[in-house]
C-alpha cells in the first residue's frame, strides 16, 4: 500500500488525533497508508525545553516524509490569506524528490480577494504592493507545485467557502490519489 504524508495544520486542532483517525480511514478505504504528522508520538515532548521539542518534531515530521510515497496536503489558509507556511515547505520537500504531490483547500475563494479582505483588515506594511490576480487559490507557486503531480488543487464543488476541518474536498482528493497511483480505475 502506497504512504502519504498528511501535510497540513490540522495538527492544530482541537481535536487533531480524530480528525487524522478519520482522515487515515478515508485514506485507508481507498488502499492509501496514511502517516498524519501528529506530535502526539513523541513521547517526551511534554518534558522537553522548547529549543528541544522543536526540533524532535521537525525530525520526526522529516523522517515521516521520508517513509513516505506521497503526500496530501491541506491547503486552506491557515491564520491569513495563504496556506499554512509549515505546509508549504512539505509541499516543496516532496516536489524536491519527485515524489507524486496533491493538495486540497476547503476555501474557493480566490487567493487575491482573500489578500485583498486581509489587508482591509490589517493594512500591508508597505502601501501598494500587489498580489497576482490570476483566479488562483493561492500563490502561484503553489498551485504550480500541486499541478507538477498531475492534478490541480481541489477545491469545494458547490464554489462555496467550507469549515476548516470538513473533509468532503480531503476524501475527493484522496479518491484522485488512488487513481493517479492505479488503486483504483
């Protein structure tokens, strides 16, 4: 069975070791070994400075990928307008390797007008400066990395904005995976 790496924040949520649970039995059903980078499985990690845990997690997240054939990666924004910037170096780890890449995000909305909503909020710090208006979902450079596998990044079917944590866009993704790899015809 072919291993993804789950890239994405999820780790941050609430609820992060459920929402891997359903999210490797997603992958699973479609004959995918998930491995989600929870900081759960490292055991000391409660006990260690910050300087150490740090650095447990990114080696472990590094041999994670490593094991790894693949990787899925969440790429809703994540505390702004972009993806989560922890992601997109896994993203970017995998493109390095040649190693098959897909990605999801749960938003439709297109990366500039979410630049556009966040600087109405939170003015740029240098008034002025642009942002691609391609009708992309993010960065060009990122939707770019994702078609370098052979898929653009998924997005929600409806054109409509969904929670964080849905999966709907994830299991799609996952589905695409599985045929691109021959899982499934």
């Amino acid at each position: 069975m072919p291993i993804a790496y789950l890239a994405g924040p999820d780790v941050f949520l609430p609820n992060a070791q459920a929402h891997a649970a359903r999210k490797a039995a997603i992958c699973a059903a479609h004959g995918i070994t998930a491995l989600p980078p929870l900081n759960e499985d490292i055991a000391s990690l409660a006990e260690l400075e910050a300087h150490h845990a740090w650095r447990a997690i990114y080696a472990k997240d590094i041999e994670m990928m490593e094991r790894a054939d693949l990787v899925i990666a969440n790429l809703t924004p994540f505390r702004g307008a972009s993806a989560d910037a922890g992601t997109l170096i896994e993203v970017g780890w995998f493109l390095g390797r040649g190693r098959p890449i897909f990605g999801y995000s749960n938003s439709a909305t297109p990366f500039a007008e979410r630049s556009a909503a966040q600087v109405a909020r939170v003015p740029d710090p240098i008034p002025g400066l642009s942002v691609e208006g391609f009708g992309l979902p993010d960065n060009l450079m990122i939707p770019g990395a994702i078609e370098s596998g052979g898929h653009p990044i998924l997005l929600p079917e409806a054109g409509q904005d969904l929670p964080f944590d849905s999966l709907q866009v994830f299991e799609r993704c996952v589905a695409i995976a599985a045929r691109r790899l021959g899982l499934v015809t």
